[in-house]
C-alpha cells in the first residue's frame, strides 16, 4: 500500500475541491451552466481547474507505483512535495493577461519535472 503517497493524494483532493469549488462558485454567480460565457474570470476558473485534473491523476499514479515497488521514503515525499507545491504556484499564478507569471512557469515547469522524474525512474525500476 502506497503510505505517503495516500497522504499526498488526500492533500492534492482537497485541493481539487477548492479550486473546483471556486470554478462552479463563479459559475453559479455568473448563471453560466455550460462554458464560459464569454467571461474571462470564468474561463481562467475553468482552465485552473482542468489543467490541475489533466496532471495530477496520472502523476499521482507513477509517483505510488513507484512507493508500492518499494521506492525510497524520501525520494517519494520529495516527488509529492514537489507536485504539491507546483500545483499550488501554479492555481495562484495562472493569470490571463500573461504567460510569463512566476507561479504559472514554476508550477507548470516543477509539474512536468516531477512527472518526467518519477516517469523515467518507473521505466528503469521495470527493467
């Protein structure tokens, strides 16, 4: 069973129901039920929170397949650590009038470290 890694999974759920949260909340106050409306506020929500589903599940997976075939304790809570923080830097940085924000280049970039590190090691575990 993947011990640390469930409890990064908790933390990253949670912080799916927020920025989840905060999508359907402006959703309701913009009475928008499908799409954006033509509202930008909404579209960033939108993008906040799909780009948060498109990395995290996948990246989580790799991350307790390499704990479950017994990768090393603090090698797997620095990968979650990293995931953690990346989403984070990434929901407060995404802006829409730039792409050249800090938290949207250190969260995407740190994301996309994790995922290519715990990827790469998985292959090698196999072979």
């Amino acid at each position: 069973m993947p011990e640390i890694t469930v409890l990064y999974a908790g933390l990253l759920g949670l912080m799916s129901l927020v920025i989840s949260f905060k999508a359907g909340s402006l959703r309701g106050k913009l009475n928008v039920s499908i799409g954006d409306g033509g509202h930008q506020e909404l579209l960033l929500a939108m993008r906040r929170h799909a780009n948060f589903v498109e990395y995290v599940p996948l990246t989580l997976l790799v991350i307790a397949l390499l704990e479950m075939n017994g990768g090393p304790l603090l090698a797997t809570h620095i990968l979650c650590a990293g995931l953690v923080v990346s989403r984070t830097a990434h929901a407060v940085g995404l802006k829409a009038d730039t792409m050249q924000g800090a938290g949207r280049i250190i969260g995407a970039g740190g994301t996309a470290l994790v995922l290519l590190v715990a990827s790469v090691w998985a292959i090698v575990v196999y072979f």
